[in-house]
C-alpha cells in the first residue's frame, strides 16, 4: 500500500509541476536578446569624399556600433588619425565630432584640429551625405580661423567584395 501510496504523490507533483510550467510560459514575455536591437545605419566604414576649398578631400570613416569612431584623411603626414564619437539625431540622421593632431612638414604637433559632421544616410543605407565643419587650433586652445572650412561632403559603403578579380 505504502509503495502504491508513493506512487500516486509522484504522479500527482509531476502533473503539478508541468501544469505550472505551462501556465507560466504562456503568460511570460521572452526579453528581447540584444542582437534583436536594431543596428544604426551608420554603423560600418565608409569612403567619402568632400569639399575642402580649394579642392576635394578624400578619408575613410569607421563607426562602430558603441559610438565611437575613427577617421583618416588624405591629409597626412600633417595630421594624425581622427577619433571621435558618433550620437544618431534622427530616424536616418547623425552627427559625429572627430579630433585629430595637426603636424608641420617637420613632423612637428603645432595644433589639434576638430571636424563636427551632420550626416544624412540614404533609404537604401548605402550612402551618406552631409556637411561637415572642420576647425583648427593653437597647441594653447585658440582657434586659427583662417582655417576653419566647411563644406558638404558624401560617401558610399564599403562592402565585402564577392570574389578576388586581378
């Protein structure tokens, strides 16, 4: 009797416990993982080029999905790599503020320059465009204002190349 008796308690606190399993999880909401965010649009490397009076300039840009961002332009050796940070203001739109250090044909850190971009990416997410605001300063923080340029500047994204070709 004992043995049947025990039996009877197990059946009884497996049924108890799948009937509280099945009622929890169908009242649960799953939290959504972190891959299920979105990734901004502006996340990945870019060529771009833009207006530098008096010609076009030329700089690859990298935003990383933490909000930072490095820049190098056709610049060097007179100033170093641009790293900065990355803030989204609209749906498509974002801004980007970099700073880099400004060399004379020495080699020589004379400066420190700031660029401050308001981006713009297209529908298909595959090309950008703005105005960008680049600004140069003393080694003791006072601005240099024949050197301050603005103008517009656009770019593609870079992407995988499906196969080598010579």
């Amino acid at each position: 009797m004992a043995k049947r008796a025990m039996h009877i308690l197990g059946v009884a606190m497996a049924s108890a416990i799948v009937s509280c399993s099945i009622h929890d999880g169908a009242g649960a909401q799953e939290r959504p993982s972190i891959s299920a965010k979105a990734t901004p649009a502006i996340v990945g490397t870019w060529r771009v080029t833009f207006t530098r009076p008096p010609s076009r300039g030329y700089a690859l840009v990298t935003f990383t999905s933490d909000g930072t961002s490095v820049r190098t332009t056709d610049r060097s050796p007179v100033m170093s790599p641009s790293h900065g940070a990355w803030v989204q203001t609209g749906e498509r739109e974002f801004q980007a503020t970099w700073h880099a250090f400004k060399f004379d044909a020495g080699g020589k850190h004379i400066g420190n320059q700031r660029a401050v971009f308001r981006v713009a990416i297209s529908a298909d997410g595959n090309s950008l465009s703005g105005v960008g605001v680049g600004t140069t300063y003393t080694l003791e923080g006072q601005l240099i204002d024949a050197e301050t340029a603005e103008g517009p500047f656009e770019g593609t994204r870079i992407s995988i190349v499906e196969h080598y070709t010579k």
